[in-house]
C-alpha cells in the first residue's frame, strides 16, 4: 500500500512539474508575441502618419530638373539619409544615387541636407542630374521613397 502512496506522490508531482514547465514556455511565447504585435503596430502607425506628395518638377537646363516634395503626413520625416529616388523615361526607371559625384545623383538644395528633419507641411527641394539630355516628347517619372517604405511619384514632360 505504501508503495502505491509513493508512486502517486511521484506521479503527481512530476505532473506539477511538466505543467510548470508547459504554463512557462505559454507564457514565454505569449511575450514575444505581444513585442511582434507592439513593433508591428509602431511600423504601421509610422507608415500611416508619414505622407509627402512631389508637388512640381521643373526643368533647370538640358540634364537637370528641380522637384518641390511637402510633408503631408501628420509627423516629421526623419532620416533623410534613406531616402530613395529613382528617375528616368517612364520605359526605363532607374535608382539614382545621392550627391555621388557622378551623373545621375540628386541632392538637397537650400538648407535641407541629410541630418535635418523635415517638418509637417514644410515643402523641401531637391535637384536631379541626368546623365543624358532630357527629350521633349517624352514623360518622365521621378519617385520618392522615405526609410518606413512610403513613396510618392510624379510623372512630367520637360519643354
């Protein structure tokens, strides 16, 4: 009989001990979960509350154009070194690269560089080199795209 009264003392408490462990490992995953949902939540939120809109390109001479871009969103955009630009025919887009010594590039004109923090409705410029002449009878895409993913683009003719 005693033997009996020691194997269900075992048995319970090794049940105690993988329940422990099982009600452990629920609530370890449960946490990260809950950091996925957070982070996930913050990346969507960003998103959502960061907009810009290219408002107008003009061309400045035979292989340049001007873009203003304002800051619809309802936050500050940060990171200005992120952004990408792509430019080109709307046949051939390309990614063009920031102040890079080469044709093309862009950068920022006035005082906008890549340390500042564009404001909400603050309305930036930038300046875009092509490597070739631009064509009159052709459209042009140029596209904006900002650290947390948010693009805008803009499609034109040059005369």
């Amino acid at each position: 009989m005693s033997s009996g009264m020691i194997s269900e003392g075992i048995l319970i408490i090794a049940s105690i001990v993988v329940a422990g462990l099982i009600t452990g490992i629920v609530v370890s995953k449960v946490g990260t979960f809950e950091g996925y949902y957070t982070a996930n939540t913050e990346a969507q939120k960003d998103k959502m509350l960061s907009k810009f809109e290219i408002i107008h390109v003009s061309k400045i001479n035979s292989t340049s154009v001007n873009a203003w871009i304002k800051n619809t969103g309802l936050t500050p955009i940060r990171e200005l070194n992120s952004v990408d630009v792509y430019f080109g025919p709307i046949t051939a887009v390309n990614y063009v690269g920031y102040s890079t010594g080469s044709t093309p590039q862009w950068s920022f004109e006035g005082s906008t560089n890549t340390s500042s923090v564009w404001n909400q409705g603050e309305t930036i410029q930038i300046q875009l080199q092509d490597d070739s002449a631009l064509q009159t009878s052709t459209s042009y895409l140029i596209q904006l795209t900002i650290s947390n993913g948010e693009s805008n683009d803009h499609i034109f003719s040059v005369s």
